[in-house]
C-alpha cells in the first residue's frame, strides 16, 4: 500500500485490513512516498516524519509493516521502480497488489511507465463514499482496466488533507487517526499554523 501517509489515519488502516481479508494476502506492506512526484505540496511533512507515523499507526497488526524503501532512495518516488524492487527482493512467484483508493487508479494512468506497473502487479481499488464505479466498467483505459479489482469498504470519508486542515484550524483529529498518531502529530508540532 503506497501512498504520501500525510498523516496516516483511519480509513488507510480499515481500507489495508480490508484488502487483506477479502484477497486472502499474507501481509500488507506500508510505502510511505519518499518524494512523491504528484504531491509536490510545499507543506508534505518529512518522508522520516511520515514514516514513524505509519510505523506507530500500524504497530497493533502484525500483518502490517512498513518499509523504507521509497523513503531511503535518493531522487524522486516512482511506483514501478519500488514494483520492480519488491519482485527483485522476494523472488519469482511473488504475486503483488497495489492497495489505493478508487479514486486514485485514474491517476496511474500518468504514472512513470504505467504499462509496465499494470503488467508487474494488479491494483485493488477501495471504494470511496460518493465515488461512481461505472468509469470501471468502460472498455480498457490505458491498458489498466484489466488489473483493477474492486474492493467496496465501510464508508469513511476520513482524507489526510481534512486532517491537515482541522489541525490547522485547532479542531480535533481524535478518532480520525490512531491516538499514537496523534501524540506523534502534537509531539512534533506538525500540520500546525501551515498554509492551506
């Protein structure tokens, strides 16, 4: 499950544990973005702050982990290069998904070899409260459509950018985020006083 992680919360957690039931997979690996190339915010919390968040978040679930991978490599955070890193470091036979939101698919489409990406893994598309699953049902799009399965979770229309925002604005973020996260965000001060 790649993704910015800015802050982690509730709905990444129940969308990765919901992955993992309904496709029977062994375990769910958290890639906090390093230097993601769609999320160039000047506001993107430091990839070492984002990652100790997803570590303190997932830390009840020994089905979860967290990598580094994406974070410790120099340059910009590219999918298929993490793709191709995992298929290197587990071994042929390794069957990968790509847990994102329904929502996001249509953004691999402008991913760095995205082809290429769709060949190496297929994606499980969360749905999200409000979002039409009819554009999963048209004719091929890019050569994706075909690794895209659909995976409907309980409605949380939880976003790291609302987060973001409450904070901003002093309103609470308790029971949007594990309460680790929290106490990581007031710790170190972040999201506080930002530009929208």
């Amino acid at each position: 499950m790649g993704g910015t992680f800015d802050p982690i919360h509730y709905g990444h957690l129940v969308t990765a544990e919901e992955a993992r039931v309904q496709f029977k997979l062994d375990r769910v690996l958290f890639i906090p973005a390093g230097k993601p190339p769609h999320k160039m915010r000047p506001d993107v919390a430091s990839s070492e702050h984002r990652y100790l968040m997803a570590v303190v978040a997932t830390a009840t679930n020994e089905a979860f982990g967290v990598s580094r991978m994406e974070i410790d490599r120099t340059g910009t955070s590219y999918t298929i290069d993490t793709i191709r890193a995992l298929h290197e470091e587990r071994g042929p036979g390794l069957e990968l998904y790509f847990i994102t939101g329904a929502d996001a698919v249509w953004e691999i489409l402008t991913w760095h070899e995205h082809e290429e990406v769709a060949k190496l893994a297929r994606f499980i598309a969360a749905t999200r409260p409000g979002y039409p699953l009819d554009r999963f049902r048209s004719p091929d799009q890019g050569g994706i459509t075909g690794s895209v399965e659909i995976m409907e979770i309980p409605a949380l229309a939880i976003s790291s950018s609302d987060i973001r925002e409450r904070l901003r604005e002093g309103r609470p973020i308790r029971y949007l985020t594990p309460d680790a996260v929290v106490a990581y965000i007031a710790k170190h001060g972040l999201y506080v006083g930002e530009a929208a």
